[in-house]
C-alpha cells in the first residue's frame, strides 16, 4: 500500500491548485444499476482529468527540494497535459512524448501549457523508454505516469475526497490503465474503510491488470485495442501491480460497446462529458446484468478530454 501519511502529504501539497470534484447522482443511472450509483467527475478537474494530481504532487516535490530544470513523460494524452500544466505551475519546461495515435485534443492542450511534444510508437513501453532518454539527454526529471509513489498518492487524493463526500458507500468503481490511479485509491480506502470494495475496471481489449491477475504475475499483452485510449498499457507497472494484488478486492473487464453505451448514458443523464476511458467504470455498474444491485457505489470518471470528432461519432451510435 501506498503510506497514508504520503496521501496526506500530497492533499496538502496540491490542495490550494486543485479542485475537490463533486459527485454527481443521476436518478435513472442508479435505477439502471438496481442500487445507487454516485459519479466523481474527475473529467471536471484541472487538465481535464485525475491526472493533475499526481503529476503536480511529483513535480512540486521536486521544485521543493531544488535544482528541477525541466520534466519529461511518456503519455497517451492525459498524463502529459497534467505533466505540463504542472510544469508550467512551477516554472520550468516541460517536454512530453506521445503515441502516433495520439488524440489530437489531447495533443493540442499539452502544447497550450507551453510544453514541447513529441511523437514515438504507439505503445506505452515505446513512449517511456523515449521518455527515459530524452530525462537523460537534458536532465530533466522523468514523471512516470503511474510507476512513482509520489505519483500515485497523489491520485489517492481521489480516494480520500470520496469517503468524506460518500458515507455508507460500499463500491468503489476505478479504471486501469497502468494502475497509478486504482494503486492510489485503494491504498486510501483499505486504510480507512477497509470494509469498502474496490474494483478495477479494464475494457476487454486491454486487460493487462486482469490477465496479471489470472496469472499471478505482470503479463505483457500486445497493443490495446480499444475505444479506451487512455486504458491500452501493455504491462502494469512494476510498483502499481503488487498495490493492485494486495488492495484491489476484485477486477473484471467490459467490452467498448458497454463503454460506449456508458458515455452515452453520462451525457444524456448526468450532464457531462466524459472521454470513452472515463467511462469504463461506470460502463460495469451499468451493464444489463446489474453486478452491483444493492449496492451504494462510486464510478470514477477518469477524465474528459475527448476528442469531439470521436464523441460525435458515438453519440451518433445511439440514434
């Protein structure tokens, strides 16, 4: 688990930048689920996902300590806005490496921070190790975007903001990319209501996390093929995988038309907009079967940078 008093430490260190997002109810989304269902909008955080979290924590935790001349990353999209919004908030230059595929939303916010991009592959390994020699080259200081402590305690400052907005929950809902955010939120609710369950939510064309699982150790699985393009990690990490195996009560997969379906459900009903990744938890509350009947639950919606291209096209799906 990550320590509590890190997650402490990172609430105080971002407290005064960042937002407490809300939770949000939709009446007929939890009548879908046969329980209720409570929605935190990290779509409606800075950046536009949880991933300013951890990444302000990581940075300002090296500014603090002095001589940080610049940060680098390897990120889909959302990491690297976060990684650059931060970098801006502290003054430094900020470089960030991105898959070919990247959304072009995504790709245009991290350059409106003033951060430089650059474009490698289109895995997460291939980003990172391009991440690694570029933090080598210029000396700047490589923010994982999941595989750091800092990092991750930061997103546990989700957990945290939950059970003080959610009493009596009994379903924590948390979707997985390379694990730094469920690695973070988990450590938090097991460290103070481990009676809570946490479940990770994977689309069924990038599991990496539920593979590993099955397996009893990190599986590497080829590129992710999903609407999800801030879920496609081919590994977990090194340091989120174990948190995962010891705090992760259960973890099961969807498939991109539940996702889709979800996004629909969460702009029609809940009034927001989500990214198909910030959906896949609340896509397994909503499945037909009603896995969490009974139940008090909080999906996550992870972020809301979607490209609108690419939103149009599945709204359009439902008519």
């Amino acid at each position: 688990m990550i320590e509590h008093a890190r997650i402490l430490a990172a609430r105080e260190r971002i407290a005064d930048v960042l937002i407490k997002t809300p939770l949000l109810e939709s009446r007929s989304l939890s009548e879908m689920t046969g329980g209720r269902l409570l929605l935190k909008a990290e779509n409606l955080q800075r950046t536009g996902s949880f991933k300013a979290r951890g990444a302000l924590n990581r940075v300002r935790l090296a500014a603090e300590s002095g001589g940080l001349v610049g940060v680098v990353t390897g990120s889909s999209g959302n990491h690297g806005q976060a990684v650059a919004y931060a970098a801006a908030r502290v003054g430094v230059p900020a470089h960030i490496v991105v898959p070919t595929d990247a959304s072009a939303a995504k790709v245009e916010a991290a350059r409106a921070f003033g951060a430089e991009v650059e474009f490698c592959g289109t895995t997460s390994r291939e980003r990172l190790l391009r991440a690694a020699a570029v933090a080598e080259e210029l000396g700047y200081l490589m923010v994982p975007p999941y595989d750091d402590p800092d990092v991750m305690a930061g997103q546990g400052t989700v957990g945290l903001e939950i059970l003080e907005q959610a009493p009596g929950l009994d379903t924590v809902l948390v979707p997985i990319g390379g694990g730094g955010l469920i690695s973070g939120i988990a450590s938090a609710i097991k460290a103070l209501r481990p009676e809570v369950r946490v479940i990770g939510v994977e689309p069924e064309g990038a599991c990496a996390a539920f593979l590993s699982r099955q397996a009893g150790r990190r599986v590497e699985i080829p590129a992710g093929l999903t609407v999800a393009d801030g879920l496609r990690t081919v590994i977990p990490g090194s340091l989120t995988f174990p948190v995962i195996e010891e705090t992760v009560d259960e973890l099961v997969t969807v498939p991109d038309a539940a996702i889709e379906a979800a996004l629909r459900l969460i702009v029609s009903r809940a009034k927001t907009v989500v990214e198909p990744s910030g959906a896949c938890a609340a896509a397994y509350a909503l499945l037909p079967s009603r896995p969490l009947s009974g139940r008090k639950a909080v999906a996550v919606l992870s972020g809301g940078n979607v490209d609108l291209a690419v939103l149009g096209r599945i709204l359009a799906r439902s008519a």
